[in-house]
C-alpha cells in the first residue's frame, strides 16, 4: 500500500534537549564519530488508492498545518515511498 512520509526538524534557532542529550550519551557508548545531533519526527501517512499530485498537496497541507509547528519545526521532506 502506498505510503506518504513527511519528515519534521526542530528549526535550527530552536534548542534540541533530546539531541543534547543523545550526543552526550554517543561518546560514552563507543561513538566518537559523531559532533551532532537533531532529533525530530517522522509521520507515515497511508493512502487508499492512487496517490495523485492533489493527494500530495493534501498531505503537505496536513505537514504545515497538523503534523508540525511551524513557530519552532520545519517540514523538511514530504515524500512518496512505493513498497
């Protein structure tokens, strides 16, 4: 079944505690690799039927307006995944 991914950040001016806390937590788990992290949110949005491009409209629409909070995230990916 076809699926709608919208991915949303933290705006870079916001503070990410989570992501603080993870990249603190990396290092003492073995990984030096890493100097940041981000946490945000993923969403996977079902689709019955054929996902057209005014399908694709509603789902951005539903991003900006219900999935995120546009004082402090972004919506950075709205996409079509096929399985």
């Amino acid at each position: 079944m076809p699926r709608i991914v919208v991915d949303v950040m933290p705006k870079p001016e916001i503070l990410d505690p989570q992501g603080k806390a993870i990249v603190g937590a990396l290092p003492r788990l073995g990984f030096t690799e890493f100097s940041g992290v981000r946490q945000g949110k993923r969403f996977e949005l079902t689709v019955d039927g054929e996902i057209t491009e005014a399908v694709m409209a509603k789902a951005r629409e539903a991003a900006e307006t219900l999935l995120s909070n546009p004082v402090i995230e972004d919506v950075v990916n709205v996409e079509l995944v096929n399985d």
